[in-house]
C-alpha cells in the first residue's frame, strides 16, 4: 500500500553548480557564484522559489571575506528570508544544514530553505600574485576566519602540526599500523581509492580536474606530485584552488504539490546522526579511528537496514585518503566500493567548507536517475573532528517521518577511553604513537613530528631533524611501520622536545 505523505514531509527539489575556470581580473566574486547556484537550483526546480526563499544558510566562505554575506545574497535575490544565517567553519556543515532545514520544515517553521556556498580563491590567489586590486564587493579583513593555529595546542603549532595536511597523517600512520597493514600496502590502497574518485571526477562537468589519474600517478612522488607530509603526496591532498559554488534548495511536499514541481525532481531525507571529537586533537584517546565517526557511521546504516549495500551511491568525506578509508571499513563496504558521486577533494576541487553542497547535488542526480534507491551523504570538519551523515533517498523514507533526535554524541562520548595528559617536559625513553614527516617545496624532509607516548601514560610531541636521515628513514620505510618502537626524548634549546630513535 502506498504511504500518503504529509504535507510537511521535507525534500530536496533544486540543485546549482556554478564554475569559473579563468583567474584572470576582474572573475567572478564568490557571492556572484553563489547567486548563480541559486539561480540554476530554481531552475533545476522548475519553477519560481527563490522570491518565496524563508531560510538561507551559507557555507562559510574563506576566499574574499563579507561583513554580511547573508545580507548581501539576499538583497541580490530580492528575498527577505526570516532565518538567515552565516554557517561557522565545517567541512560537515552543508550536511548539518540539509538536515536542519529539513527539521525546520517538517516542523512546520519553514517552507523553502536554501544552503548555498562559494569560494573563488583560484581568482583571488592570481590576483593577488600579480597585485592587481579585484573590484569586487568590499572584503572586510575584520573577519575572523577559523585557522589551525586557533584550534592546535600551542606546542603542534610550534612544531608545524597545525594544518589538515600534517594533521590527518597521524591518523593516515596510526591507522595503518591497527590495521596491520604495511606502509607500502596503505599507501597502495590509498592510491587505487584516490585513482576510482579521479575517475568520478573525470566524468563530472562540474569537476575541477577532469582527467583520470592512474593509481601510479596519485602515489609516485615527482616533480607534479611532491611529497606534502608523509605518506601524503599533492594529488592525495584536497585542492582548495578553485572558484565553484554550490546549492541546494529545500521545501515541503505540500509546497511542492502546491507550486507544481514534478515528483521526478523529489529527493528524500530519510534521517541521519552527528558526532564530534574534542576540538584539540590531542586531547583524543587515540588515533586509530574516531569514536564519533563510527556512530554516526552504525546510526545511518541502521536506516539502511543495517547493510550498507543498501547504499546505491556514497558520498565518502575525502579530504585525505584516511577518512574514508577508516569510514568503509566501519561500513563494512569492500575496498573497490564506489565511494564518491562528486570526484573527491583532490579532483573535483576543494571549495572548503562547500564540497558537501556540490556532493549533494551529485547525489541528487544520481538518485533522480534511480527510482527506490538509497545514497548516503557523509561530511567531516576540521582535524577528524565533526562528523555528520544524511541518508537520502529517491523515495520516501521506510521509517515514516523525520526524527528530530540525530545526536549520538552521548554514545560516542561514552566509547571515549582516559585521555593520556600532555607532557611538555620529558626526558628519557617514549614509545612511538603516531607520526608525520613535512616538506618542503623542494621535496626534501624540513623534519619529522612525533607523538608518544611515557612510560607514565603521559603523551607529548616531539621534533625529530630533517638532518637525521637515518631517523627519517625509519620513519619512511614503506615496509615496516615504526609505530610502537622506542626512541629517546630531549629538551631541545628553543623549549621544545627533540626525538631520536635508541
């Protein structure tokens, strides 16, 4: 028997790209990018909404900073939404936008919603080199983006472990290491998911990069693909040189029914689940997974019947290779699973915060293509921190109507073991936790940064000198891990502690 739906029931029935592949002066702003993915999702839809627009979030924008980014969108739309909000820093936060849209809509607080975003650092970066002034819509440099520096301990910072790019190979080595695998096996594996995400991309007219890398190519160091922090080379990382937008847009089926939008262009959101780890990573009991990741992960596939080949399509997070990896296999997906709709950070391009905005919209053409089935949506932010997934549908959910209950941070938290106490001062043995090495442009080590951990229980970081081959060989053999190998810790004379291997 077919279910009636409520008029309340939420879903997607817009979706906008936008994509300008020029850097030169004067380009195209990213609240112009943003308009233009406004424009097409409306058209997408096939009828007027954006003059009806009630709620309009945007993705955090870090290229050309606005004083009022909500403000100024919605003056150019000639709308005058009642909640208007400007998203705070989240490579999840289009998904949590999604799903609190489509709350406020089966809740009956909002009839047509919108999530938009855009970056045009492709344009402002060229500029900038050439020192030509862009005339566009004054930036305001009062704005206080969210950097590394910000969220780090003081002592990352000092070492250079501050960024995503030496961040996530912690959780890359360590990972590895739990899983038994060699750095060689890791590596290989990363370089055949990033080679399947190139081929997405290859297909994807909205893709940055439309070419298909060979798995040799993603993991070969070179001149074009130089080491970044091991084992993570160029084309394994996300690519933020870019200008794209992306939106969607929300309403009610009694909107839609109302306004005459075609069923076929209907997307449903069947539920979802978000989690977060401490914001410093590390205050984290350990870095081979994420506690929050693998509940969000198990709450979604309870909505797909507890099998996660009930996932037609994926989008899997993909800044760096570590993050879908430890996702697939908490998913129980096989290893040549069809990860991305979109093409992956380092492909399809890196607008920051708004890749899941673009994934989104992939994911909705996917599933318009394909009656009854299912796509999962998954976002992560910051350093392996926020975590929220979407399950999303070409029909209605089986579970009936929206739950408003989505957090299962309490469940995560209380997976969570002691966290070891940081030690700023140490001198003697420590055993190897987890580890990078960072490079620079010339391809040579700068050094290598250790966590450890005391015979105490106590967990510190240490420098370990690019000037040491030895040491930073043993780091890099790509067929034995040193993860759990003993090694000497000193005070260095600028404060900090050095590493060697006894």
């Amino acid at each position: 028997m077919t279910r009636v739906l409520a008029d309340n029931t939420p879903i997607l029935v817009g979706i906008g790209e936008a994509i300008h592949r020029s850097k030169a002066p004067p380009g195209l702003e990213p609240l112009a990018l943003m308009e233009q993915s406004l424009r097409a999702a409306e058209h997408d839809a096939g009828v007027p909404l954006l003059a009806g627009l009630d709620a309009l979030d945007v993705v955090c924008e870090y290229s050309w900073p606005y004083t009022d980014a909500p403000g100024l969108l919605a003056a150019r739309l000639g709308c005058r939404p009642a909640h208007l909000v400007y998203g705070e820093t989240g490579g999840e936060s289009p998904v949590r936008f999604i799903h609190e849209a489509a709350l406020r809509i089966a809740r009956g607080e909002s009839q047509v919603a919108a999530i938009v975003g855009a970056e045009a650092r492709y344009t402002v970066d060229a500029a900038a080199k050439a020192g030509v002034a862009l005339p566009w819509t004054p930036r305001d440099d009062s704005v206080k983006l969210v950097r590394g520096t910000v969220l780090c301990h003081p002592v990352a910072v000092q070492l250079g472990a501050f960024m995503p790019t030496t961040i996530y190979p912690f959780y890359e080595n360590a990972t590895l290491a739990h899983w038994g695998l060699t750095p060689r096996a890791a590596h290989e594996e990363s370089a055949r998911l990033w080679a399947r995400y190139s081929e997405v991309a290859a297909g994807n007219p909205h893709a940055w990069l439309q070419r298909r890398f060979t798995p040799e190519e993603v993991a070969e160091p070179g001149p074009a693909n130089r080491l970044i922090a091991w084992p993570y080379t160029k084309h394994m990382v996300a690519n933020p040189v870019v200008n794209m937008g992306a939106a969607v847009v929300l309403t009610s089926v009694g909107r839609a029914r109302a306004l005459g939008i075609a069923e076929a262009r209907w997307v449903h959101i069947w539920g979802g689940a978000a989690a977060r780890e401490p914001r410093d990573y590390l205050q984290r009991d350990h870095y081979v997974g994420s506690h929050a990741q693998d509940l969000v992960m198990e709450t979604v596939l309870a909505h797909a019947g507890g099998d996660a080949a009930a996932f037609d399509m994926l989008e899997l997070y993909s800044c760096f290779p570590v993050v879908p990896k430890m996702a697939r296999r908490t998913l129980g997906l096989a290893a040549d699973a069809r990860m991305t709709s979109t093409g992956g950070l380092s492909f399809f391009g890196a607008p920051l915060n708004n890749y899941m905005t673009h994934a989104a919209c992939g994911l909705v053409r996917a599933l318009r293509a394909a009656p009854g089935k299912a796509a999962l949506l998954y976002g992560q932010g910051e350093y392996v921190t926020k975590h929220h997934a979407l399950v999303l549908g070409a029909g209605p959910s089986p579970h009936g109507a929206l739950s408003e209950n989505y957090s299962v941070q309490a469940a995560a938290d209380a997976r969570r073991g002691p966290v070891p106490p940081l030690v700023l001062e140490h001198s003697g043995s420590a055993r190897l936790e987890t580890f990078t090495v960072i490079y620079g442009r010339d391809g040579a080590a700068t050094h290598g940064v250790v966590i450890a951990r005391t015979k105490g229980g106590g967990r510190l970081m240490a420098r370990l000198s690019g000037a040491d081959a030895a040491g930073i060989a043993v780091l890099t053999d790509a067929d034995a891990s040193p993860v759990g190998r003993m090694g000497r810790v000193a005070g260095a004379a600028d404060g900090l502690l050095e590493w060697s291997f006894a």
